[in-house]
C-alpha cells in the first residue's frame, strides 16, 4: 500500500488537491479520458462472460455461414467480408445503448457531470474502450474467416481491419446517440431492430443496391453501413488500396463522428 | 454549558465517548456548544445564497421564490416531507437542475459555474456508482475525474474508505453491498478531493443507528476541522437536533432558517417536529391574510 502522505499537526492529511486546479488542459482531458476507458473495460473484467459472448459469436457464425455457403465458396467470401463490418456494428450498439442508459438511469452520468468531466472526455473514453475490444472482436473474426476458413480476399485483410473499427464506432455512435431516447433496458434492445436492421437489409448484403426499388436504393445510399459494406466488397475483389475503399472509409468515419458528437450532444448537464 | 435543553444532542453523544475517535482530540467537548454558528459571524460569507428561486418542472412549481443562506463551515439540515422540493432544491445548488430562475450562488460563483465542479461534492438518493465495479475500483475513477494526482490517489481513496468505515469491503463488488454499505460508498465519493460543500441528499436513511450517528460525528468533524460546508436533506425530523443550522422546508417553500434552538424557541415548541407543525399552521393564518408575498 502506498504509504500516507505527512499529517499536519492537526492529525489529518493535507489538502490534496493542488489548487488552482487546470481542468481544461489537454493533459487533464487526456488523463479523465484514459481513466474513463480503464473504467469501462474494467466493468467489462467484471463480467467475462459478456466478453466472451462478444469475441466468440462472430467466429462461430462465420463458421456457420462457411458451411451454409458450403457449394458456393465465392458467395460465402462476399457475403463473410461484409459480415465481418456487420457484427462489431450490432454488438457495439447494443453494448453502447445498455451502458449508457445504465449511465443515465444509474445516476452516475449525473455525478460525473457534475465533476471537471467533460462530454468528450467521457465520449472518448468509451471510444477508446470499445474500439479497443473491436479491434480484438475484429481481429479474431478476420483471422479466423482468412486464415481457417479460407476467405478469398485480392486486398488485405488489414483493410477489413480499418472497415470493422469504423464500423464498431459507428455502432458505439449509434448505440449513445438512442439511449437518449430509450428509458428502460427493454426499450434501448428495441431500437435494434429500428436503427440496425434496415440497415441491414438495404447495404447490398442480400441483392445489389442499385437492383433495389429506386427509392430504397436512394435510402441505401445515404445510411452508412452502405458504405462500410462496399468498402469490404472492393477489398475482396481488388488487390490494393482503391479510391472507392478510400471513399468508402471516409463516410463511414465522418458518419460515425458526427454520430457520435450528436450523441454526446445528449449528455446533459443539467436536466428538468 | 448553557441550558441543558439547548444542547443540541450531537454534542452529548460525542462528548459522552471520548475515545470514540482514537486519532483526535475529544474537541466537540470543548468547543463550548455549537448552538453558535458560524453563520452568525457577520464575516463569515454564506456558501450558498438563494433569492427568488423558482423551479417549474413538468408546468408545475416545485420551488417558489425561495430565499435562503446556508452559512460557511457548518452542517446545515434541509428538513421537510418527501416531495416538498428538497432534491430539486439541492439539485439547483449543485448545478444540474435545468430551468432554474432567480439568484443563487454558491462559493461566490452562480450554481452551476464549471468553477464549482471540483469544489462541491454531491450524493444523490440512489447510489450513483458503479454496480459492476469494486467500491476501490470506483473511487479510483472518480478520484481520477477529479484530478487527484496518480501518485495521490491510492492514499486518498484510502482516507475516504477509512472515513465512511468501508475500509475492510473496498474489494467488494458494490453490486453485492447492502443498501447502507452502498450509500456509505456514493458518500465516499463526494468526500474524495475535499470538497468545501457537501451536498448530501437524505444519506442517512436506512442506516443503523450506530451507523448514522458516527456519520453524523463524520459530518461536523468536515465542519469543524476543515471548514467544510455541509447542506444534509432528511425528510426525519429527529436528525434536526444533529444540526447546527436548519431550513425547513415545504410545498417548495422554506418556512424557517435558523438554530435548531432559535427554531424552538421562536415557535415555542418543545421538539422540531413541533415547531415545523407551529409554523405550518400559522403560515397558512398569514398567508390567508396577507395574500402572496
């Protein structure tokens, strides 16, 4: 243990906190930022079952579609690349809407903003957590399509990589932005298949886009897993980094930044 | 001393168990009664000063036109029903309450200034910390939000452990804490960084008495050794003579703002629970002759 510090003559320990107090430097954001994501992954360490769930489930229904494509080895390739953006998107909204609206129904939301915590600080912190364990859902997911399910890419698959963290923050985006809306558990789960499952449907996972009603084919092309979707289709069929990869990676990022500085606008200092 | 009667009662139970706190001095006992606040002292600045304070919510009024101080360095006791407007009142002073008009300032700075956030520390009724995490594991988040130096902060942790005597549960999942053990822990964390207001939304309900008085015996040690300022809301009057200054409250009004003492003595009632039904009844009298203020 560490050892206290000197006691005043009184007996008690000095004051410890040094004043003035600069709560606004960018060493100071970084810390509650860092210290915000140790936090969430440690309410994660509290609960691996939650996390195995998370890194497991992709591989095992990778593994499943691998099978269910069993006579038709280049439609499992297009259809599990794009998967691999699907899964750290759902996981992450849901993961996202049920944490924060703990947050906000537990009162510690309320606490932490009435600390020197600012809304990004705590945004990012949750980034940071969950981008983290999107990398290793990712990675596992990835490794285990290219290198035990023979996954047929042209491209790398570093460039799956990039696509499913975007698309893990754009779920994490998503997932903060309904909670504000949602006032019980039940409800935050029900926003799934409102704001993922049409996305689902419309980002070219079943039938090409531009083979879709033309008004749904005009909706496709303004939601962001859309995007994410082409992008892992272009490493697929072609070697190297194309324009429309760069493109599509772009959306996909601005979609989720914006995302997420909407969601944080929904983080309220003061509420009625 | 004075009269025996105007003792208030947190003196005689600290003073009858002198060894009760090993690491101090018995010092309550020989401050010559604290039916003297601070507050009394002209020099003394409020830390919180409220004038015309209204607060609607949901179209209704839960606060009308309130005005009240709570003095510096003293343990102030917000009293009055449930539903009478003591957490919105409370949650105003700390600065989350949204749609708040009229003056009110606290530590010099308007409620709400991002000045404060470092300088009040706030209790909420539900114990707003993390069920999934350790009592340990969440005092060191908050303590790193507050910006308790990393080299610090493991020693501070253990102060405020030791203070609200979780000290032997700190590796405890909070999930797994009983309600008093849970709302000892939120307490905990607004004592981390030493605030110099305390805002304590009813923390003593559900705890055993042994408990509540050693709080108590915690709160006015705050007071009195670090010149904290405590606002504690109970909604039981018989935590009134724990006090060393009381508001009263009401229908979102406050109908009295003095010594528990002062309080009797003005209303001539022998207990608070008294007094409060003294003041109800002729406030209604006046208020039906003079009209709105």
């Amino acid at each position: 243990m560490t050892p206290p510090p000197p006691a005043t003559p009184d007996g008690t320990a000095p004051a410890l906190r040094a004043r003035p107090v600069r709560h606004d430097s960018t060493a100071a954001h970084l810390a509650r930022t860092t210290a915000t994501a140790r936090r969430v992954l440690r309410q994660l360490a509290h609960d691996p079952r939650t996390v195995a769930l998370l890194l497991l489930v992709p591989v095992l229904l990778l593994i499943l579609l691998r099978y269910v494509f069993d006579a038709d080895r280049t439609g499992f390739s297009r259809i599990g690349a794009s998967l691999l953006g699907v899964f750290p998107l759902v996981t992450m909204f849901l993961v996202t809407s049920i944490a924060t609206l703990r947050e906000r129904s537990g009162g510690t939301l309320e606490r932490l903003l009435t600390m020197p915590l600012a809304r990004g600080d705590l945004v990012a912190g949750y980034a940071l957590a969950f981008g983290g364990l999107a990398v290793v859902q990712a990675a596992l997911a990835t490794g285990a399509a290219v290198l035990v399910l023979d996954l047929r890419l042209a491209g790398s698959p570093w460039l799956l990589l990039v696509v499913a963290v975007l698309n893990a923050l754009l779920g994490m985006a998503l997932g903060l932005f309904v909670s504000a809306f949602a006032a019980t558990e039940f409800q935050a789960v029900q926003f799934f298949p409102a704001v993922i499952v049409p996305q689902i449907l419309l980002c070219g996972l079943f039938v090409p886009r531009d083979s879709m009603q033309p008004v749904l084919s005009a909706v496709s092309d303004v939601l962001p897993l859309s995007y994410s979707v082409d992008g892992m289709t272009e490493v697929v069929a072609h070697p190297g980094v194309t324009a429309n990869y760069v493109r599509d990676v772009i959306v996909v990022a601005a979609v989720a930044a914006a995302v997420l500085a909407l969601g944080a606008a929904t983080l309220r200092r003061r509420t009625p | 001393m004075l009269d025996p009667a105007a003792v208030p009662a947190h003196d005689a139970d600290v003073s009858d168990e002198p060894g009760a706190n090993r690491s101090e001095p018995p010092r309550r006992g020989l401050a010559g009664g604290r039916d003297r606040p601070p507050a009394a002292d002209p020099a003394t600045p409020a830390a919180v000063e409220a004038l015309g304070l209204t607060v609607v919510r949901g179209g209704r009024s839960v606060l009308h036109d309130v005005a009240l101080t709570v003095a510096a360095g003293a343990v102030t006791g917000l009293l009055g029903p449930s539903g009478c407007g003591k957490t919105t009142l409370l949650r105003s002073v700390v600065g989350t309450q949204a749609r708040v008009r009229g003056r009110l300032r606290v530590l010099g700075l308007p409620a709400g200034d991002p000045g404060l956030r470092s300088r009040i520390g706030y209790v909420t009724q539900e114990p707003s910390v993390y069920r999934d995490l350790t009592i340990r594991q969440n005092l060191d988040y908050y303590a790193a939000v507050l910006g308790v130096p990393r080299r610090h902060r493991a020693a501070e942790v253990e102060r405020v452990l030791g203070d609200v005597d979780l000290l032997d549960r700190a590796g405890a999942l909070t999930a797994d804490l009983s309600g008093g053990q849970l709302s000892r822990a939120s307490l905990a964390v607004a004592l981390l960084g030493r605030p110099e207001l305390l805002v304590l939304d009813e923390p003593t309900v559900g705890l055993d008495p042994v408990l509540r008085r050693d709080l108590w015996r915690l709160f006015h040690r705050l007071a009195d050794r670090h010149g904290v300022t405590l606002l504690v809301s109970s909604h039981v009057m018989d935590e009134a003579d724990r006090c060393d200054r009381l508001l009263l409250m009401r229908e979102g009004r406050v109908l009295a703002d003095d010594t528990p003492d002062g309080l009797r003595r003005a209303t001539g009632a022998t207990t608070v629970e008294n007094a409060f039904l003294h003041l109800v009844e002729s406030g209604s009298e006046e208020s039906e002759e003079r009209g709105p203020r």
